[in-house]
C-alpha cells in the first residue's frame, strides 16, 4: 500500500477530494465482492482525476497553455453545459415527442461520443498503467476495475453537463416518469458509448496499425474543434420549423437516437403503434448482441491489439514521392535548399497531428465563412432561384475578405511542433541563411492550406457569378499573400517546428488577429471602391500587389542566425 501512496502527485493528500470517490465508497462492498482491492482502486482512480484538471479538452479550443489546465476540466464541463442549453431548447419547440427525442438524443449521441473519441481515447488506450502498476502490488483485476470506473465517471461528467437543461424541461413538461426515464436512457447512452468505442477500436486495431488508429481519432479531435468553431453559427436556424409531422421511414431503424427515442412514445405518449415497438426491439437486440460481441470476440484480444500502438511505424511502408508537390516544388522554389525545407515542411504540416489538431478548424472555418451569409437569404420564404438571384446582384464574394483575415495569422502557427526537440538539426547543418528555411516553409503552407481554401471558394462563387470574378478571387488571394508576409514580418523571427505547443504567445496572437482585421478591411473597402467606381482598377490593384508581393518576400524573411538563434 505504500507504494501507490508514492505514485501519488506532490500535494494530492492535501487536496479536497473528490465528490465522486465519496459517492463510490458507498459501492465499497460490491467491489470488493468482485475481488477488487477497493482503497488501491479508488488511489488510482484519484490521481487519475487530478491528471484529467491538467489536461486541456479538445471542446474548450487549444490554444490555451498546459499551465492553465488545472481548471481546464471545469471550463470544458462549462462548456459542455452551453451545448447543453442549446439542445435543451429543443424540449420547449412544439413537435411530436418522438422526432423531439430523436434529435435530442441524436445530438447528445453525436457530442458525447466524438468527445469519447476526441479527448478520452488516451485513456481507453492507455498501456502505461499496466507497465507501471502492475509491477507493484496492484492486481489486474483492480486495475481494470480503476481503468473502467474512471472512464464511467468522466462520460457521467460530461453527459450530466450537456443533459441537464434537457432533463428540466422534460420534468416540467412531461412529468416524473418522463424525467426517470430520460435519465436510465442517459445511463444506457453512456454504456453504448463505451462499448461502441470499445468495438470500433478492435475493429480498427484488428484491421490496421496503431497508427492509423491514431490518425482517426486525431479526425475526431478535429472533427470536435470544427463543430465547435462553426457549430454556433448554424445552431439558429436549427429552430426554423414549420408544418412539423413525423412520417415512419425504414431508414430510422438504422439511427441509434430512434431506438433510444421510441421508448417514450410507448410509455410516455402511451401510443403502442407497431413501428415504436419494433424501434425498441432493434435496441435492445442490437445492443445486447454488441454486449455478447464485444465479450465473446472482442475483449479477449482487444488489450492484445492495443500493442500495436507501441509501433510507431508501419512496416514494409515506402514513401511514395508526391509527383504533384515535386512539380509545384520545382515551379516555385529558387534554390535545392529552399526544395528541401519545402518538401520538409509539406511533410510536417501532415504528419504532425496536435499542429493540424489547432490549424483545420480555423481553416474549415475559413473555409465555409464567406458562405455562412449567405445561407441568410434562403430565408423568409424565398425560394432558391430568388436568393440566388439576389446574390448575383450583390458583391458578396468580397466576404473572402474574412478567409483571408483568419488564414493569415495561422503562419505564425509553424514555429510549433510536437517535435521540437528535433530542431537542433537546424543549427549543425550548413545552412548560411535560415532565410532558405523560412521561404520553403512559408510556401509550403501557402501550397498546402491557403491556395486550396481559395480554389474552392473560387470555383463556388465563380459557378454563382460566372467567369468574371476570377480576377477578382486572384486579387484577394494576392492580398492574403500580402498580409501573410506582413504579419510573418511583425512577428517574432522563429525556425518552423521549433517551439513546444504550451508556449503560445496568446497576447502577441491577439495583436496579429487585430493587424490582420484591420488590413482585410482596409483591402476590402478599396477593393470595393473600384468595383463600384472604377472597375478596370482591379488590374492595376493586382500589378500593385504582385510587386508589394515581390518586396515583401525579400524583406520579411531576410533574417540572420544571430535574430533566431534565441528561439532554435
């Protein structure tokens, strides 16, 4: 027993403890009914929830430095519990019981099991408990039993948070046994998270490397921040419901929510109809099908297959040259050196799954922002043609404007990596400017995340407005450019893939994001100045941008070792 106490966090015994080990110890019997050592479990389970303060969830941003972490769990259930008002509101918009279960529970579904994936994976696929405690005098059994009970109280912490709203209304709508029942149905949500998850990572595993899991739920993560991000500039119109009627479809007995759903039609609405009844028989064979699944099949070799995370990389695996970046390489890059820390830097921007984890929301986002006003028009009953016709009158695509005022800033985010001890190698390398270093990087970025973003807003708005906008789009992609080196100029001279992730500057970010509004606006105002007065200017304000471009590029990276050599 001493030993756990010395696995214990310096100043862990003096802390207040938790309001869930209090609760479990009421349970104190039935583990130890199970052979599990109860005060070595509830130890682990202890320093595992200290562990969960200290680390940043994926739904609060992150941006925000590990030293804040210790309240970054109470700030993530803050947030959790925004969500949750957003769903809540669902339970006071008149509609059948059983379509207002159903995206309820389908939102709560869709939240608590990419959160599961997004930030509890590390958990459900840890392998250091088992090399570190298991050479103490903790059994497996208990180990499991602490692993098990952890992941039960964190998906109970969010879930509680994101359904709290949704159980209120439901009390004072529909009564105490709508409220009982919504609550064991949270309980078997819960479960059929676990056990989802559960299945799908044996699945991955069995099939694929650990490194490939990896990469799933590194989209995931992604998945979550981008739904976070934009979700809030949808979530409005998700209450514009008219003429609402719920129609049985044979799809529905695919969607999880409709089994979860169909219950409170039959003992709520009391309307024993044969498709709520089938609905509720799928869900209870399917999930205790799983249940046997996952227990027969499943969990005998699932800690087995979890080795394979151990294996950083895959076998047999050649590298295939890229012949499309070789050529654009070849195309843009002056020098063999400013080659090589492109391809370096292409290579980086796609391996490196925290930096991607913090730029593809921003970047999604910038992506679908100039598109989000005009989703405005599709309302007050006008019909699609009306609204397409009242965008083509208007100069709606200078919203690029925005993508250009997010994408900008993000080239500051190089200089970070999961890596960065690695940046020694900069430093014993024969390299007599890092400017070559900067200029490879900076185009690799351009290659991989602007010029595409562009592309595609460029060809949308090109099918809207036709062929004659295209000038206009290479004038704002050339004043993105502008901006990209002005900021890259302003801030701090940094080798890309140097800098741990936990030393984000936010203040200096902050001051880039108000140089980079403030320059887009001023782009946009004079870009609009000429189109309304004096048209054929776009030309010559593309030829001036070209050249500021030119100048730019010599200057912002004409850097020497010695104005880096603090940050390498």
């Amino acid at each position: 027993m001493r030993t756990i106490h010395r696995l214990e966090p310096h100043g862990t015994e003096k802390m207040k403890d938790f309001r869930s080990l209090k609760f479990l110890d009421r349970m104190r019997p039935v583990f130890e009914a199970f052979g599990v050592e109860y005060p070595v479990m509830r130890k682990i389970i202890r320093i595992k929830l200290v562990m969960d303060g200290r680390r940043v969830p994926t739904v609060i941003g992150s941006g925000r430095s590990e030293e804040e972490g210790s309240s970054s769990y109470r700030s993530s259930l803050l947030a959790y519990g925004l969500i949750g008002l957003f769903i809540g509101l669902m339970m006071i918009v008149p509609m059948p019981l059983f379509l207002q279960m159903n995206i309820v529970l389908g939102m709560l579904l869709f939240m608590i099991m990419t959160t599961m994936i997004s930030d509890f994976s590390s958990v459900l696929l840890d392998l250091k408990d088992k090399s570190i405690l298991l050479t103490r005098p903790v059994n497996l059994r208990t180990l499991n039993a602490a692993k098990l009970v952890h992941i039960v109280i964190y998906l109970l912490s969010i879930t509680a948070a994101m359904s709290g709203v949704s159980l209120v209304a439901g009390l004072i709508r529909h009564g105490v046994w709508f409220f009982l029942l919504f609550l064991f149905e949270l309980i078997l949500i819960c479960g059929f998270v676990i056990l989802f998850t559960s299945i799908l990572y044996f699945i991955i595993l069995h099939f694929f490397s650990g490194e490939k899991l990896k990469d799933i739920i590194n989209y995931f993560q992604i998945a979550l921040s981008v739904f976070m991000t934009v979700g809030y500039q949808l979530i409005g119109r998700l209450f514009d419901f008219k003429d609402l009627h719920f129609t049985p479809l044979w799809w529905n007995f695919l969607l999880p929510s409709a089994w979860f759903a169909a219950p409170f039609s039959l003992l709520v609405d009391h309307d024993f109809n044969i498709y709520y009844i089938l609905l509720t028989a799928a869900g209870i064979v399917i999930s205790v099908t799983a249940i046997i699944l996952y227990l027969k099949v499943a969990a005998p070799v699932f800690e087995k297959n979890l080795q394979k995370l151990n294996n950083s990389a895959e076998r047999g695996h050649v590298v295939k040259k890229h012949s499309l970046q070789q050529t654009v390489s070849n195309v843009i890059c002056r020098s063999r050196l400013e080659r090589a820390f492109f391809t370096f830097s292409a290579r980086m921007l796609k391996n490196e799954r925290k930096l991607k984890l913090r730029l593809y929301p921003n970047i999604t986002f910038a992506m679908i922002f100039p598109f989000i006003f005009l989703l405005n028009f599709l309302s007050g009953g006008r019909s699609f043609a009306q609204a397409l016709a009242e965008i083509k009158g208007g100069d709606y695509f200078l919203f690029l404007y925005l993508s250009a005022m997010l994408l900008a800033p993000m080239i500051v985010m190089l200089g970070m990596s999961e890596n960065y001890k690695g940046s020694w190698i900069y430093r014993v390398m024969p390299i007599g400017s890092p400017g070559e270093i900067l200029k490879g990087a900076a185009k690799a970025f351009i290659y991989k995340y602007i010029f595409p973003v562009f592309f595609f807003a460029g060809l949308i708005f090109s099918a809207i407005y036709g062929a004659k906008i295209i000038p206009d789009i290479i004038l704002i992609f050339l004043n993105t450019l502008i901006l990209m080196l002005l900021i890259s100029g302003f801030s701090k001279k940094e080798l890309p893939f140097c800098k741990d992730f936990q030393y984000t500057q936010n203040g200096s970010n902050l001051g880039l994001m108000i140089l980079s509004m403030a320059l887009s606006g001023a782009f946009a105002g004079v870009h609009f100045m000429l189109l309304r007065f004096f048209s054929p200017g776009i030309y010559l304000f593309i030829a001036l941008s070209i050249g500021l471009i030119l100048i730019l590029w010599h200057t912002a990276f004409k850097v020497t070792w010695r104005e880096i050599a603090g940050n390498a």
